[in-house]
C-alpha cells in the first residue's frame, strides 16, 4: 500500500508496506548491467490479513476461533497467542461442535467446512449447504446439532455425527423466513429461536418450528 525509498551512492533501501499488514525492508545494489535486491528484514503481525467476520468460543472456553476470507484461526485464551489456521473459503461465521472436537465455518458462497481441530485438516465440506451466504451459525444448548442462518432467507438444521469415524453433517429441516438472515441464536433452553433479518427484523420462532422431533425407538 506503501513504500519509501532511500537511495545513496552503490545501494539503496525501500520499505514497504503491503495489504497483509507485512512491513519489509529491501537493500538494492546498484549496478550499471542492472540491479540485485534481497530482503534484509521484515515484520509480519500473526493475526489475520482482513476483518474478522466471525467468531466462537470452545466449550471449555479454553479456545476461540475467527473467521476472515481465506482463513480461520484458532486462538489461545490463557496466551492470547495463535494456535493455528486454517485455510478455508470467505468465512463469514464459525462455531465449535462437538464437545469442540470441530470447527465449523459458514462461507460467503454458501458452504459449510468442518475441520478437525487436532489436525487442522478438512474433514466434511457442503458447497451447496445455502444458495447465499451463511452469514450466522448457532449451536443447540445442551444438544449437538447446528443452526444456520442465510442470505438466501433461509434457517437450516444440522445435525452433526462422527460415529463412523469420518464427520458428517446431515441437514434435518430449513425454514424459510422471507428475508435475508443475517443472525440466528437459540435461548437458552433451546425451546426458541431468535432469527435477524435485513429488513430490521427480529422474528422469534417457536423451536418447534425449525427442529425435527426427536425420533422414538420402537416398544
């Protein structure tokens, strides 16, 4: 974005400062066949090079996770230090599932990767998850399954397993709300769902409304 220039006799130094918050310094050595540069020293800040847009918290509160474009990163609460990144879409939300086994992230194009938080890897990804972007995911007090929110006005039920060894995250109902849904809660009892939509507003729904009814065993 920018740079000085120092020029002097045989070498001259720039500074510059780029879009990913780096800050390198370049020595040139001045030929008259033409010109050697190598980099000499530079700063690199290890938080993310745009805005966050989304953010969680572990179930032990131990770890809190952010999403920007093109990657989410794992933070430590105790340190404040960065425990890992994860490569991923233009992630808009995030959320732990799981007892925090995963993580979560809501895409501008409408995705939903989940990552294993041990080894970083991408283990479960739904490129058509929402037609738009998934702006606000929420995860059922006290239960497992996920709630999305969507530019396409829509709310959506995920219901997250891993028995088989390999996640998988299986949509149980979505529900459309006739505007862009920019966040989604659930109450604490999970009996209801907040919904915020561009129009301004606020739409609470009965959790009767979004979440399937638990299924019975037979006897």
């Amino acid at each position: 974005h920018s740079f000085a220039f120092m020029p002097s006799d045989k070498t001259a130094r720039l500074l510059i400062a780029d879009r990913s918050n780096r800050l390198e310094v370049y020595t040139y050595a001045l030929q008259r066949e033409g010109e050697a540069s190598s980099l000499v020293s530079g700063v690199s800040v290890p938080g993310h090079r745009n805005e966050a847009r989304g953010l969680a918290m572990s179930a032990d509160e131990r770890l809190v996770c952010s999403a920007s474009d093109g990657e989410a990163k794992v933070w430590s609460v105790r340190s404040s230090q960065c425990m890992g990144t994860l490569a991923c879409g233009y992630g808009l939300s995030v959320a732990f599932l799981l007892a925090s086994k995963y993580i979560v992230v809501g895409t501008k194009s409408g995705s939903l990767q989940a990552y294993d938080l041990a080894s970083a890897a991408l283990v479960c990804e739904l490129p058509k998850a929402h037609a738009a972007a998934v702006w606000s995911l929420a995860v059922q007090p006290r239960g497992t399954r996920l709630l999305s929110g969507s530019a396409d006005k829509s709310v959506a039920l995920w219901t997250p397993d891993d028995a088989s060894g390999t996640l998988a995250l299986t949509k149980d109902v979505s529900h459309d709300v006739g505007e862009d849904v920019l966040s989604v809660a659930f109450t604490p009892t999970a009996s209801h769902v907040a919904v915020a939509t561009i129009d301004g507003a606020i739409r609470i729904l009965f959790a009767a409304a979004v979440l399937p009814p638990r299924r019975r065993g037979r006897g």
